[in-house]
C-alpha cells in the first residue's frame, strides 16, 4: 500500500506537467522502487532521469540521481548485481549533470 501512494504522488505532479518537481517525483520513485524491490521500475526512471536535466541531477539534492551518487550511496545496493545497472555504472557521467 505505502508503495502504490508513492506511485500515486508521482503519477498527480508528472515531468510533464512540471519539469522540476516531476523529475524530483521521478528520483523519489527510483529510489523507493529500488529499496521495495521493483528494480526494472527502478532502473527505467535512472536511465531516463540521467538523460534528462534537471532537479534530479543537482548535487546538492539528497536523492541527486548522478552517477556519483548512484555508484556511492548504500540505498541502490539492491540494484548492484543488476547487468543493466552495472551498465550504468561503468558509463560516462551524462552531459546532463552540470
């Protein structure tokens, strides 16, 4: 149930109704999915969420989606031995980060 009401929040402010706190939404819900155990949700938000300036590539953010972030933080463990995210991991940082 707590998972569906963060689905549900995402799904109410999405990237396209705003950019900003949509792509925060958008981090948000990759890293709950990541921690209940939705990897390829997961993993789908990260690789677009790289691909996309914005809110969720901010440094300074706590659930900042960057590489540095991706390949540090204990909170994607469950997505480590994931081929797609490994992928990720070994590639450059996108020139969406700034």
């Amino acid at each position: 149930m707590p998972f569906e009401k963060v689905v549900r929040a995402f799904e109410l402010e999405p990237e396209s109704q705003d950019a900003f706190h949509g792509a925060i939404g958008a981090a948000n819900l990759a890293l709950v999915s990541a921690l209940v155990g939705e990897p390829d949700q997961a993993i789908t938000l990260i690789e677009r969420l790289l691909s996309t300036p914005g809110a969720a590539s901010y440094p300074d953010w706590p659930n900042s989606i960057t590489l540095a972030e991706l390949r540090l933080r204990r909170e994607w463990d469950s997505l480590r031995s994931d081929p797609r995210f490994q992928k990720i991991l070994a590639g450059p940082e996108p020139k969406t980060v700034y």
